[in-house]
C-alpha cells in the first residue's frame, strides 16, 4: 500500500534553496525506489524549472519568492513551482529543434521537461508550472 506525502515550502529566490528543494524531493523518489532514469529526469526537469522561476520569473529579485507545492508516493511525484513573476505564454517560447533556433539558448529547458516528465503543465498567466512523473509512464519501457 503506498502512502502519499505532501509538502509545501517557500523558499527566496535564491538557486541554492532551489537546490535543496530539488535534493528533497529527489531524495523521496530514491526512497520509494524510483528507477535511477526516473530520478535522473525529475532531478534535471526540477533545476530547470526552479531556476527558470527564480532568475527568468522572479528576475533574482530577493523581495520575490517561489511556492513549490509536492507530493510523493510509490506511483507518481508532483510538483507545482509558483514563482511572482509576470508569466510568460508557453506558445511564444520559440522551438528550439526548428532551423532558425538552433542557435538561440531558448525553449530547451521546455523541451528537456517534456522529454523527461509525464506531466508538463503552466497556468494561463505562465507564472505556475505543473510537473508531474509517474512510474507507469510508457515511455519508461525503452
């Protein structure tokens, strides 16, 4: 039987707590035993979404903070990343496999969350971000 755990904290806009939250959570993935490809992913699509938030959403401001809400069981890990910022609009990120962009540093860290996560959802506002990775995903069985 599994049992889901919740956590919400509010860290500064700051990498390094960035980083200690990202520890957290891939730290319960490797103690329910998540796959390593699994935690790989998760702990790759989380620093790219944390630090998205802290330097691209709140622009580093220490007056900002970002909510990161997660729960965590033996099926699946959830993570929802508010930052309080003004949010950008996902379609206007550029795609960065198209011939133009292969150049330009923008949209891999989308890509890269896509590749590695069930789940890959923003709020209208672009300011809240959803991951979410569960270990029946399909594209595990490579």
């Amino acid at each position: 039987m599994s049992s889901t755990e919740e956590f919400d904290v509010t860290i500064p806009s700051d990498t390094a707590k960035g980083r200690e939250v990202q520890e957290q959570i891939v730290g319960g993935m490797e103690s329910r035993g998540y796959s390593p490809r699994d935690v790989f992913g998760v702990r790759l699509a989380l620093e790219e979404a944390l630090v998205n938030a802290i330097k691209h959403g709140n622009k580093m401001d220490p007056d900002k903070v970002v909510n990161v809400k997660w729960e965590i069981d033996e099926e699946h890990v959830r993570v929802v990343i508010e930052d309080q910022g003004d949010g950008f609009l996902v379609k206007d990120v550029p795609d960065p496999t198209d011939e133009e962009n292969l150049d330009k540093p923008g949209g891999r860290g989308i890509m890269l969350m896509r590749s590695f996560m069930s789940v890959v959802e923003y709020n209208e506002s672009g300011n809240r971000l959803t991951l979410e990775k569960r270990t029946d995903d399909p594209d595990d069985d490579d």
